[in-house]
C-alpha cells in the first residue's frame, strides 16, 4: 500500500470518528433540551450559574460622565466609581503631563 492511501486512510478514521462525536454531542443536546422543556425549564436556565444570573439581574445604571475630551466632546468617561477603566484617550493626556483637572466637567 502506498503511503498516500494509508494516508488518505488515517484521515478518513479521525474524519469519521470526528463526525461520530458531533453527532453524539447533537443527539445529547437534544435529549437534554426536551428533558428540561418536560421540567418546565430552558436549557440555558439550568446551566446559567448563579454569578451569571445575578450579574444579569443587577445591572448598574450608566454612571453619569465626570471627565471629557475637549477635543471630542463625544469621548468622556465616569471616573473610577464607574467600575469602567480609564480609557486610552484620558491615560495617552495625562502621560502627556496634564492634569486629570483639565478634564473635569463643570455642572
């Protein structure tokens, strides 16, 4: 046997057995999204965590913008309480040598 049809022999198994554990997973997901819809559950009910879950739930209002780009008025950014990093436009200012000041908006 040549080794190019060994080869093409190897691959056809890995492609086979490939195609077998797909379907595997396929069937089992099936089964278990029609034994959960028979609980009265989603599948993604069951299997969201309880972190996930409450984060959903708890989702923080947007913080109002305490700093702003004078050069684009459309880039702003909370403060640290707004749980959001410092974005690049405001940390590329302050390497600069400005002073986070400079960017305060004013009531």
């Amino acid at each position: 046997m040549s080794t190019t049809l060994e080869r093409l022999k190897r691959e056809r198994a890995e492609i086979d057995a490939a195609i077998e554990r797909e379907s595997g997973k396929e069937e089992a997901r099936k089964k278990l999204r029609a034994q959960a819809e028979k609980l009265g559950y989603s599948i993604e009910e069951l299997f969201l965590s309880n972190d996930d879950e409450h984060q959903t739930k708890q989702r923080r209002p947007k913080a109002k913008p305490k700093y702003r780009d004078p050069e684009n008025h459309r880039k702003s950014w909370a403060g640290e309480d707004s749980g959001r990093p410092m974005p690049d436009w405001l940390r590329e200012k302050l390497d600069a040598g400005h002073k986070l000041e400079e960017f305060l908006i004013e009531d």
